[in-house]
C-alpha cells in the first residue's frame, strides 16, 4: 500500500490516520489530556478522525479542489468507513499511473490537514484553504510520475 510516491511523512500521517492513531482532541481527552476539544480548522464541531478528515469544511473543499483539478471525481464520502473503504480502493486502481497518483492525492491531503491543523494549535499560524490547494497541488506535481499528464497540465485552478 505504502510503495507510492508521496512524501515519507506523508505516508506516514496517511498510516496513523487511517488507522485513527494520530492524537486528535477525542483521543487525548480520552486520556484525560488537556486539549482544544474543537476543530481549529473550522471552529465548530468537537476534533475526531472522521471530523477532520472527512467532514470539516476546510477538509472537504480540500478534497473538492484536489479531486476536481487532478479528474479523479467528487469527493463523496460522509463516514469513516466509506473513506476507509474508498482510500484502500484507490490504492488497488488498475492503471498503477493512476494508482500512484492516487495515492499520492490521498496521503498528501491527510499530510496537509494534519499539519495545518498541528500549525494552527501549536504555532497559532493558519493558511486559507486556497493555499493549502495550491501547495498540496505543486506537491502532487512535483510527487507525479513522469507521464502522468493529467496532474502537470491543470496545474493552475
Ligand atoms: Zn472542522
């Protein structure tokens, strides 16, 4: 699953995450942790997996944005176990081209969430979402097998 060519550490955040290991607010607080117990990328709704990945607003315009410039379809999915389901999928696509991209697509979007949301909390520093697209975009470039014309040719939004 992991042999793709996104960043190291974004394979890495793709890991933790899917398996719902990295230290978002419900799982600190479960430990009796202190920690901002809502969303620092929307400032509405308590911080879990789901939340962040799947449902903040900021994730699924991340999502919207990425999906849409790079053809790979809608983003749909409203439940952890969809995106579970659908991450894994993308991961056994058949052309290994749009696999790899995919994966790429796929880890490098948890990346940018998690760190936005790590920068947000711990450094008070914050990026609108049209940023975010665009860097994780020329990241998602920059990652792509040579050949892979459909992320090198809508690089702009
Ligand atoms: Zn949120």
């Amino acid at each position: 699953m992991f042999g793709n060519q996104a960043r190291p550490k974004a394979c890495f955040t793709l890991w933790l995450g899917l398996q719902q290991r990295l230290l978002t607010a419900d799982r600190l607080l479960k430990w009796g942790l202190e920690a901002t117990k809502i969303c620092v990328l929307c400032n509405r709704v308590p911080e879990n997996h789901e939340h962040l990945f799947v449902l903040c607003p900021v994730a699924r315009t991340l999502w919207a944005r990425i999906l849409t410039w790079s053809n790979k379809g809608m983003f749909n999915v409203v439940h952890w176990e969809d995106f579970m389901k659908w991450s894994v999928a993308s991961s056994k696509g058949k052309g290994q081209q749009a696999q790899i991209c995919k994966m790429i697509i796929n880890a490098e979007v948890l990346h940018t969430l998690w760190r936005e949301r790590n920068q947000r909390i711990f450094e008070k520093k914050s990026v609108t979402v049209e940023r975010l697209a665009k860097d994780l975009a020329y990241v998602c470039t920059v990652r792509a097998p040579t050949g892979s014309q459909v992320l090198v040719q809508n690089f702009s939004f």
